[in-house]
C-alpha cells in the first residue's frame, strides 16, 4: 500500500488556515480518499489535554523551555498515536499546525535558539517529515487586527507586536530555506484566491 501524504497548513495566526482547512480536505477527499484533519497542539484526547495546559495562563511562569518540551510531548502523541497510523494505512494527513511553529513561537518568539528545537525535531519526528508545507502569511498589523475580533483567546493570541514580527520573520527564513518543501501563502488576498492558489499548488506538485 502507498503511504499518505502529510500536508500541513502553518504561519501566523489570523492569516486564513482555518478557512482553507475544509476546503484543502475536499480537494483531498475527492481525488485520494477521505483524510485525517487534526492539529497542534492536539489531535488525540491526551493530546488535547497537553494542549490546554499549555496554553492556558497560570499563576506562576512557564518557563520557555518547558513550554518546548510540552508542545513536543504533545507532538510525540500525536504523531504515534495518530499521523504515522493514518499515513501507514495510506490516508492523507492535513495538519493544521507542526514543527516549524516550534520554531517560531519557542523559538525566534520567545528569542531562544534553534539547537535545542533541532534536537527535540531529530528525536522525535525524525523522518516522518511534511510532504508539503503551506506557511500562511501576513504583516503583523493585519495580524493584531484579526486576533482582535477572536471571541476567545489564548495567551499566543495576546503577544505583543515585537514577538509576533521575530513570528513571523521565522517563517519566511524556513520556507526561504527549502522552497522544494514549502509554500508561501498570502493571507491578504481574498479567500476564493488563496484557495485557487493552493489547489494550484497542490494539482502541480501531487499530479
């Protein structure tokens, strides 16, 4: 049996990866089989459990790196217990979110470094890589603006504007760095635009 494809969809927030979740899903669904949507943090119950201790505020600091480390414990589940299943069985994984935001939030956000990120990458993903990366992307005032309009939000969701560019710059350096692997997408554009954008992508690089 072919093994699936893993697709993620990742950058800043506010930048339309929710909107074009369902319908990269169809795309999918109507040429290879009906995939698995999911997400990071998250993806499984346990998972998920990760996930709302780590983004929650608490009474006491987290500290960076046991910030790094919860968002790779989740991670490590979510792909054991979910990705690398579904790929094996031959579905497509879309993800929305994966590695590359460890890198921006941990990483460049918090204003750490890439080694440790690097290591964690090796020892758990490994060479269950993305196929394809879609990095959504938009400047970081038109950011704010649509965070603002969330009903609920996360302490990712309050960060100031100099943690949002170090973001954002992070992510156009790794999909500058492997053009072969990644996409950048303008989050500007209208929504019907982005989408014919990526169903482009998508037909030109799996036909």
């Amino acid at each position: 049996m072919m093994r699936g494809r893993f697709i993620v969809l990742d950058g800043v927030e506010g930048a339309g990866k929710s909107t074009q979740m369902p319908r990269i899903a169809d795309w999918i669904r109507k040429r290879h089989g009906e995939p698995v949507t999911t997400r990071e943090p998250g993806g499984t119950p346990l998972a998920e459990q990760i996930r709302a201790l780590t983004l929650a505020d608490h009474d006491e600091p987290l500290p960076p790196m046991a910030e790094l480390l919860m968002m790779f414990a989740a991670r490590s589940v979510h792909l054991e217990n979910l990705v690398a299943p579904a790929l094996d069985r031959g579905q497509w994984v879309l993800c929305d979110r994966f590695v590359d935001s460890s890198y921006a939030y941990q990483g460049a956000g918090q204003g750490g470094r890439d080694e440790p990120i690097a290591w964690l990458e090796a020892q758990i993903v490994a060479a269950r890589q993305p196929d394809l990366v879609f990095i959504f992307d938009l400047p970081v005032e038109r950011v704010m603006e649509r965070v603002r309009q969330r009903q609920a939000m996360d302490r990712f969701d309050r960060a100031d504007t100099g943690f949002l560019q170090r973001v954002r710059d992070a992510y156009l350096r790794r999909a500058a760095a492997d053009s072969s692997r990644y996409c950048v997408i303008d989050g500007a554009q209208p929504v019907d635009v982005v989408s014919r954008v990526i169903i482009e992508h998508l037909e030109a690089r799996f036909a």
